[in-house]
C-alpha cells in the first residue's frame, strides 16, 4: 500500500510546488499597477521607443504620485527627454516632481539643479530660473556651484530688465569675491552691461575700462573695447574713444573693422562744434 501511495504524495508535493512558483511569478511580473508601468517604460527605453517610454512613465506617476516608482519614472522621464527627445519643458515636469516627492535628498538637489539650469539655458524661463536658483542658493552648495549660481542669478534679473537687482547682486558678489577671476570678470561685465541699458555711461565707461585694465586680452575677446568705445561716443568723448580702440588693436586679429570704426569716429571728432577745421557763420 506505500508504495501505491508515493506517486500520490509526489504528486501533491509538485503541485504545492508548481503553486508557489507560480505565485512568486505573479509578484515578481505583476506587481502594482505603477510598478507594472515603470517596467514597460524601461523596456520601451531600452529599445530606444523613447516618446512611447514617457507614456508609461507619466501613468506609474499619475497612478501613484508618492510611491518610489512614480520617482523612478520621473528620473528615467527627465533624462530621455532632455538627452533623447530635446522636450525640456516636459524634462522641468519630471525634474519638479522628483523634488517634491523623493525622499532621498541627493535626487531633490540632482532635479532642484537640473530644474534651474533647464529653466535659464533652455527655456528661457527667467522668473523660474529666478526662482528655483534662490532655492538653490539655500542648500548645501559647494563654492564652485554657489559661485556659479549666482552669476546666474544675476543675469537672469538682467535679461528680465530688472537692472537694480542684478546690479545689487553683482556688487554684492564683487564685495566678497576675490579669486575666481573668472567670475569677478562676468559681474563686472554685468554691471558694465546694466549701465549701458541704463544709458548711464559714465558708470558704464568706469566698469568697462576697468575691464580692460585688468583683463584686457579676455576683454577683447567679449567685445569690451567696442562697448566702451560706443559708451564714449554717447558722451560725445570722440577723443576717447579713439583712443581705447588703437589701444585694443594689438590684441585683434583683424584689425581692419577697428580702422574703420577709428576713421568714422574722427570724422565725428572733426564735425564737433569747435574742433578745429570746423567753420562757423
């Protein structure tokens, strides 16, 4: 009678197995919802169907906007379409929603970084850019990135035509920057810049020329002496304006188009009310 008995508990012993198996399957190829989505858009990713991938990536977010699957697909989302589709408004959703519902926060600075830079190189978003970089400048920055966030800062307030912000956070820069010459060179630009918007160009032949003084071969280079020469000439201060540019034609290439701009500024210089040569009735 045992051994008619043995295929019998075999048998069930298979079929307990076969049970299990299959239910451990079913966890691992099933699983949530979200879970079931994320995995179709990595796959998806993988095989380079990028547009079809962030379909499924926004459904695991829209299913379950807290869960450590939805921050998953927006990290995965933000880069495919940054890096592969160009969609940066679509890349700043993903990034925004990794900064409000990660828990981890490495990937909150990572997407707070990506957030600021998407908005000032790429969309031009310059009040977003304005916003997300102060948020940024309240982190655990290190000084070459707050260095660099604050510059563009600035320049976001300048391309806002907000002129009195990005002039005060350009002084204020300069007032405790001594270092980075680079930078030190990019906020006097900026002030140079904001003056000559302004059409204060007294301020703006000071912030030039000190330019100039200091970094004259990189001040070519940025147009500088053309800026200072025009802020000059708005002044009516023909002589110098002459002179900064036969200064500055060592340092150029071609010096052809600075002959030309010398040769009609004396002309200007001659027509003067006064100059010599000039005929009066």
């Amino acid at each position: 009678m045992s051994r008619l008995l043995e295929p019998t508990k075999v048998t069930g012993a298979w079929r307990i197995t076969l049970l299990l198996g299959a239910l451990l399957l079913c966890v691992a190829s099933c699983g949530s919802p979200e879970r079931q989505d994320l995995r179709r858009g990595l796959e998806l990713s993988r095989n380079r169907e990028f547009k079809e991938s962030l379909t499924y990536f926004d459904h695991a977010i829209l299913r379950s906007p807290e869960s450590r699957e939805s921050v998953i697909a927006a990290k995965e989302g933000a880069k495919i379409a940054f890096f592969e589709l160009k969609d940066f408004k679509k890349a700043a959703e993903y990034n925004q929603h990794v900064i409000l519902s990660s828990r981890v926060p490495e990937e909150r600075m990572a997407a707070q970084k990506q957030l600021a830079n998407i908005d000032f190189d790429h969309l031009a978003d310059y009040p977003g850019a304005v916003r997300e970089i102060n948020r940024l400048l309240t982190l655990d920055l290190n000084r070459a990135e707050r260095i660099s966030y604050r510059i563009r800062l600035a320049k976001a307030y300048y391309f806002q035509n907000n002129f009195a912000q990005a002039e005060s956070e350009a002084s204020d820069f300069l007032k405790g920057e001594k270092e980075d010459q680079d930078a030190i060179f990019q906020m006097i630009l900026l002030k140079g810049n904001v003056a000559l918007a302004r059409k204060d160009m007294t301020k703006a032949a000071e912030n030039l020329r000190e330019l100039l003084k200091r970094y004259p071969e990189r001040a070519v280079k940025e147009n500088v002496a053309m800026s200072l020469a025009v802020a000059y000439e708005e002044m009516k201060d023909y002589k110098n304006a002459i002179a900064v540019l036969e200064e500055m034609r060592p340092f150029y290439t071609t010096p052809e188009y600075l002959d030309l701009r010398i040769k009609k500024l004396q002309e200007a210089q001659k027509n003067q009310p006064g100059a010599k040569g000039t005929k009066h009735k």
